[in-house]
C-alpha cells in the first residue's frame, strides 16, 4: 500500500494544482491592495502564526501511531483521544473571555508555552503524563483558532486603522497558506519519522522550535491588545443558548455542524488503525487528505457560482456519508481492505473541503455577529460530547466489530445531518421575523 500512498499523493497534488490554478483565472478581476502598512503588518502577524500552524500540523500524522509505538492499547488510546477533546471543550471555551481580560499577545505567548510542554510530554511513555500532555494540547487548540485571529482583528481596526473589508483579504491568504503548510508539515513529517527512521516522536519534537520562535517573534514584535468589552462568561453564554432557542435556523445549523464535526473527530482517531495494516507512509497518507481538502475548497468555490451554499452542504454531507458507509463496508475485523478504505477517506476528505467553506457562508448569514462566539461554543458542547460517549463506549476489549460500529454511528449521524439540512434549506429562503433588535452580549 506505501506505493499507492505515494502515486496518490503525487496525483491528487497535481490535479490540486491545476483546479486551484483554474479557479483563480475564472475569477472576476478583485482590487489589489497596494497598501506598504497592510502588506507590513500581514507579513508581522504571518511570520508567528504560521510557524504556530506548521507546528500544530506536524502532530497530526503521527499521534494515534506514537501512542501504539508505546505498547498501548486501542481502548487507552481512546480515552486519550477523549481527554483532548473533553479539554478543548470544559476549559478551551474560556479562551475568548481570557484573552479579553488578560492581553491576546499574553495568550498567544502562552499558547506556545503550553503547547511546547504537551510535545515534550509526549517523549513520556508514563500514561498519566500522556493524559496530562493531551489535557495541555487540547487547551493549545482553542487558544491556536481563537486568540491569534482576535489579536489580528483588533490591531487591525484599532491600531492600525485599516479598512474592515481588507480583513477578509488577509482570512483569504491565510486559508491558501494553511492548506499549503498542512500539506507540508505533513511530508517533513513523514521525512523526520520514517525516511530518518526517527520514530514517530521526531515530528512532536520537530513542533517545538517552531513553537518557541513563533513566541519570541510575539513577544519581540506584537503590541498587546485587550477587549473593548468586559465580557462575563455566564451571562454571554446564556445570551448565546437564548438566541439558539429562539431561532430555528440556528439550531439546526448547530446540529449540522454538530453531528458532522463530530464524525471529523472520530475519523481523526480512525484512520490510522485502519490504513495502517497495510503499511502505508502516514505523513504522506496525512498530506493526500489535506490536499483533499483544498481540492474540496475550490470545488466548493466552482459549485457556489452556479448554486446555493445549502445544496454545496447538501453535497458535502452525502459524500462523507457514502464514504462511511464503504468503510462500514470493508473494515470487517477478520479482513479490512486498506486499499478502498484509502480511496473512502480521500472522498471524505474532499467533502470535508466542501463543507468548511460552505458551512462557513451559511453561519455568516444565519448567526448574529454579536453573538457568534457564545453560539459557536455551545455548538461545540453536543459535538464534542458525542465523539467522547462513542470512543468511551465502542473502543473495549469485548467490542470486536469497534471500528466498524463506529463507522455505523458515523452514517448515523451524517443522515441525521441531512434530515436537519431538509428543514433547513426552506428556512433560509426566507428570514425569520424580529420583534426587536438582539441586545449584544455584555457582562
């Protein structure tokens, strides 16, 4: 199977190339911002945070491999896996509230402090120092996708007072850059590890200098910021569970967004025990799916011209359940085809691209930008909540068909996704009446 990796990684790249290639020529003539201080100030917050994203991708190939590497288990694997997304939830959803009150720079910087610990962690083959290590890269998570993008928003419009509309210019670059860099860090990944035969624990120890310069360009180069609002934990996540209540709309797209994010989790944990009887190369098998994802993104983006956002999601959902149902399929305990298992996750994974840009426009639209962050954080409460019950139940020694059971649930919840799709897509041909405008989340 290692040849197959390799033969599918070097086409999907090429055909990656030449519909991305394709789709900036088909685009319509955009301005081009000349600005020397936006250029100055992209290329500032770039140098730390892309660093910080190499390191965090450079994880990826190889943790569910390290942890058998150590003699454990698929059962103390799970519960692993558990307690880095229970982390993520309970304490990462804190980050925001945090980082208003105690400096976004502040929490970048520790970000790369927490994060670098949870790598030198994994050197450990003590369990309880791993439980503790994924406690820390749980928390590391929330603070990567929250605090970086805040402090940049914020110097943005206040320091630097450039135009609101050009943030979306920077998002752009950095959607490009960080599809590329997984891509990357993926094959150095895989060079480290295996071509070096480094063992699995080289990419980890690889993320920490990646980590430690983004922290001295922070604190050498980045002024603090703080919130302009002194946000109260509970009362912002109550106006956010009030708003979800309210509207139809927003409650199911969190149960979209929910049940499909949560078969992501739950793939993440999968793939490896299932493609690795047949030996492949993980960080080369890591880089094909993240060039799936960026093929899925520009056939998003060529879908959307011709189509609404809800049927690309629509799209989306029904190939990531076709391809759980093939695995369903060939992941028997007695005899698991690695091979069309391979090409399921590659299918799955191009939905995943499709779903990204495509959930991301309908939440624009749907949810009330002065309440987006309590509202995101409850979604994740039941997504998480599902992926830690299915691992904890399905990954024991007395359940022999576990993979394959997970995969069922995982058909399960993308159909239940569709169904909330059905009642939604009427939905949002037509705005829901307001009574009054929604008060903005104060404390």
């Amino acid at each position: 199977m290692m040849v197959i990796t390799y033969i599918a990684f070097l086409i999907l790249s090429v055909c990656c190339a030449a519909l991305t290639t394709y789709v900036w020529k088909s685009r319509k003539a955009s301005t081009v911002i000349n600005n020397p201080n936006f250029t100055k100030f992209q290329r500032q917050y770039f140098s730390a945070y892309f660093l910080a994203l190499i390191a965090d991708w450079l994880q990826g190939p190889y943790l569910y491999r390290l942890y058998r590497y150590y003699g454990f288990e698929q059962a103390q694997i799970a519960v692993l896996y558990v307690v880095g997304y229970a982390s993520t939830v309970i304490l990462g959803t804190w980050a925001p509230f945090v980082a208003n009150k105690y400096g976004r720079r502040n929490l970048c910087v520790v970000f790369t402090v927490i994060y670098s610990i949870a790598c030198f962690m994994k050197l450990s083959t003590s369990y309880g120092l791993l439980l503790l290590g994924r406690m820390f890269g749980g928390v590391a998570t929330s603070l990567l996708f929250s605090a970086y993008e805040a402090w940049y928003i914020h110097e943005h419009i206040e320091t630097h007072d450039l135009p609101k509309e050009w943030i979306v210019e920077t998002m752009k670059k950095l959607s490009v850059w960080n599809g590329s860099l997984a891509v990357l860090s993926g094959v150095i990944a895989n060079a480290f590890a295996e071509w070096l035969d480094l063992g699995p624990v080289a990419p980890f120890m690889l993320a920490i200098p990646c980590l430690l310069i983004s922290g001295i360009i922070i604190m050498t180069t980045w002024s603090e910021n703080y919130g302009t609002q002194n946000l109260k934990f509970k009362s912002a996540c109550l106006s956010g569970l009030r708003e979800i209540n309210e509207s139809r709309k927003i409650m199911l797209i969190g149960a979209i967004q929910s049940m499909f994010e949560s078969v992501m989790a739950l793939i993440v944990f999968l793939w490896t025990p299932v493609l690795w009887p047949g030996h492949p190369s993980l960080g080369v098998v890591f880089s094909s799916f993240m060039v799936c994802i960026m093929i899925g993104t520009s056939l998003h983006e060529l879908l959307t011209r011709y189509h609404t956002e809800s049927l690309a999601l629509a799209l989306s959902i029904t190939m990531a359940f076709i391809s759980c149902c093939i695995c369903v399929i060939f992941t028997h305990p007695d005899y698991t085809n690695t091979r069309i298992c391979f090409i399921s996750f590659l299918l799955y994974q191009i939905s995943v691209g499709i779903y990204f840009a495509s959930i991301s426009a309908i939440r624009e639209e749907i949810i009330p930008e002065n309440h987006a962050v309590s509202i995101m954080n409850w979604f994740r409460v039941p997504l998480n909540i599902i992926s830690c019950i299915v691992l904890m139940l399905l990954h024991d020694e007395t359940f022999r068909h576990g993979n394959r059971l997970i995969f069922i649930i995982c058909c399960a919840l993308l159909f239940c996704a569709l169904i909330c799709l059905s009642g939604l897509m009427p939905l949002i041909q037509k705005p829901e009446p307001k009574d009054k405008e929604a008060p903005p989340e104060t404390a």
